[in-house]
C-alpha cells in the first residue's frame, strides 16, 4: 500500500487551518439549525462513511483525504462541545483529559510500530493509529481554543496566541532542538485552536468579541477556499509523496 497520507507542504498547512475553522463554524452551524443530537449524529456519519473511503483507497487521494479532514474536523468539534456544554465538564478539565488521550494514543503508536512518522502510513494499523492522533488533536485544540477564548483572551487574542505558537516547533526544528516529527506533530495540534479561533472571532458576534460575519457565511467561504486549494493539489500533485520511506 502506498503512503495513505499528504507531503507537509506550505499548502498543507493552509488547507489544515482552514479545515479546523470550518469545522469549528460548521459544527456550530449544524447545532444551531438542527439542534445538537440530530448535529452530532449527522457528524457521525459523514465521519464514519469519509473514513470509509479514505480506507478504501490505495494511496493518497487528495479530495478524499481532505474531505476525512474536514469531517474530523467537524466531529471532533462537536465531541468537546458534548462534552462542555451537553455533560458540563469545563474546559479547565476536558483540555488535560483530551491531553491525555492524546499521548496515550501517541504511546501506544510507538510502541507498537517504533515510529510517528507520516511517511509510513503505508499499513493498515499504522493508518489508524494516524487517524486516531488525527481526531485526538482535533479535540484537545477545540478545547485549549474555547479555554483560551474563556479566561480573557478572546477570539482575536487567542488568534494572536496561537498564530505565535505555531512558530515554535518550526523555530525549534531550525534550530536543531525539536525532531522533525516532534515539530511536526506540536504544530499540528496548534493548527486546531488557531484556525477555530480565527473563524469564531470572523463569525460570532460583536457582543461576545466578534466581527459578526454569521455562522453560515464564514462556513461557505471557508469551504470554498478549502474545495480551491484541494482541487490545485489533485490536478498539480504537488503534495503525493516519493516513493521513498523515512523513518
């Protein structure tokens, strides 16, 4: 099986941010219009029937990739939601519980393939243990984003906060102090809050810190930005990896 998942490019990591934003105004869309049982349940499905075809597929496809992308997204939005607003666990507790099971799930990785790595998502198991990390990070940055949001910072101020952490691995990795799939994966996580807050600050309105664009049209054009940006990595593939397989 050929490697099941995208090259980290420039182009990734604006696809990925604009994935965790609209799947933090989507989610919220969705719960707003059709009540939050019916949402999470929608959310399921297409989670369930995306992951489906991403593990149907051979290789790296990239408008089914992203499309898993973006319902993880929107699922793993609604899970700390739940979690928060449906079970009334704060966001203080669900942000080191959702910690915790990332590691565990990073833990349990490791120590059954001896490697992180996103260039060897080339098996089965290796491919859940990606997708499970994939739907852990997208939880635990809902939650850090809604704390940060919560305690004083704001949507704008969490925006800032994140848009700056998002700089350390990669200056760490420059710097020779981070390993590439440390930096890799500590950036990765950071994508989630920073993308959500910046589409909660453009979406919600003015009397809660917000630009009161609606849930709506920040979901639509946020979306069509992602459906650009996929159909010039499927026709370019610029972003398939080689052939060849590091560790």
């Amino acid at each position: 099986m050929a490697n099941k998942v995208p090259e980290v490019t420039v182009y990734f990591w604006i696809i990925k941010v604009l994935t965790t934003g609209m799947g933090e105004t989507a989610s919220d869309y969705l719960a707003h219009r059709l009540g939050p049982i019916p949402a999470v349940g929608l959310g399921g499905v297409g989670l369930v029937a995306s992951l489906v075809l991403q593990f149907a597929v051979r290789r790296y496809v990239a408008w089914v990739y992203w499309t898993a992308i973006v319902m993880v997204s929107v699922f793993g939005t609604m899970a700390a939601d739940v979690l928060h607003a449906g079970l009334g666990v704060p966001y203080t507790i669900s942000t080191p519980l959702f910690m915790v099971a990332l590691a565990t799930v990073f833990a349990i990785w490791y120590a059954s393939e001896r490697t992180l790595s996103i260039h060897t998502i080339n098996t089965r198991r290796r491919e859940t243990f990606y997708w499970a990390t994939v739907l852990a990070t997208f939880a635990l940055g809902t939650a850090a984003g809604d704390l940060t949001a919560t305690i004083g910072l704001g949507y704008l101020g969490s925006a800032v906060l994140f848009a700056v952490a998002i700089c350390v691995p990669a200056l760490a990795h420059g710097g020779g102090i981070l390993g590439a799939v440390t930096a890799f994966w500590s950036a990765y996580v950071i994508t989630r809050p920073l993308g959500a807050s910046i589409a909660d600050w453009m979406a919600l309105p003015r009397s809660r810190g917000g630009l009161d664009w609606g849930l709506g049209p920040v979901t639509l054009s946020w979306t069509v930005a992602i459906l650009g940006f996929v159909a010039y990595l499927a026709v370019s593939r610029r972003d398939v990896q080689s052939d060849t397989v590091a560790v």
